[in-house]
C-alpha cells in the first residue's frame, strides 16, 4: 500500500505514496522474506483483509511504531521463556 512513510505523533503512523495518504493503526505480525524483515499492517480505515505485508525499507519514518512492536514481541517472547 505504500512505498514512502512518514512519522507523525498520533497513535498511528501516516505513509504515504505519491496519490493517497495511507495511517498504519498498528502491526499485526512480523514475518522474514528472503532473510529480510516485513511487517503486517493493519490500515486504519480498512478492514483486516485489506492487511498488507510492508518491508522495512518502506517503513523508514514510522521506527517509533517498528520499535514499540518490536519491544512487544521481546515481552511475549521473554513471558513464554520464563513461564517454560
């Protein structure tokens, strides 16, 4: 849905491409494709079919929203080890 993002200080992260305006509402999951990061994006606005997966690269402006995901799964992983 996007090639270029943006970082903006409301709950979610605006991305754009050179026609339309595009806010992550939140990641949903975190998949690797050909050894590279990607990320499933829930659109706000959209429906959960309408999720796209998004490399790294298009997500350059939008880390605040990358980092706070990423620390979420530190936390479930860290939760998992500990109750094992």
């Amino acid at each position: 849905m996007s090639k270029k993002s943006t970082d903006s200080n409301r709950a979610g992260r605006d991305l754009e491409d050179k026609s339309s305006e595009f806010t992550v509402e939140k990641f949903m999951a975190k998949r690797y494709l050909r050894g590279r990061p990607q990320y499933l994006a829930k659109w706000e606005g959209y429906s959960m079919d309408q999720s796209t997966w998004e490399p790294l690269e298009n997500l350059g402006n939008c880390m605040t929203l990358v980092a706070d995901f990423e620390a979420e799964l530190f936390k479930k992983s860290q939760e998992k080890h500990n109750t094992q």
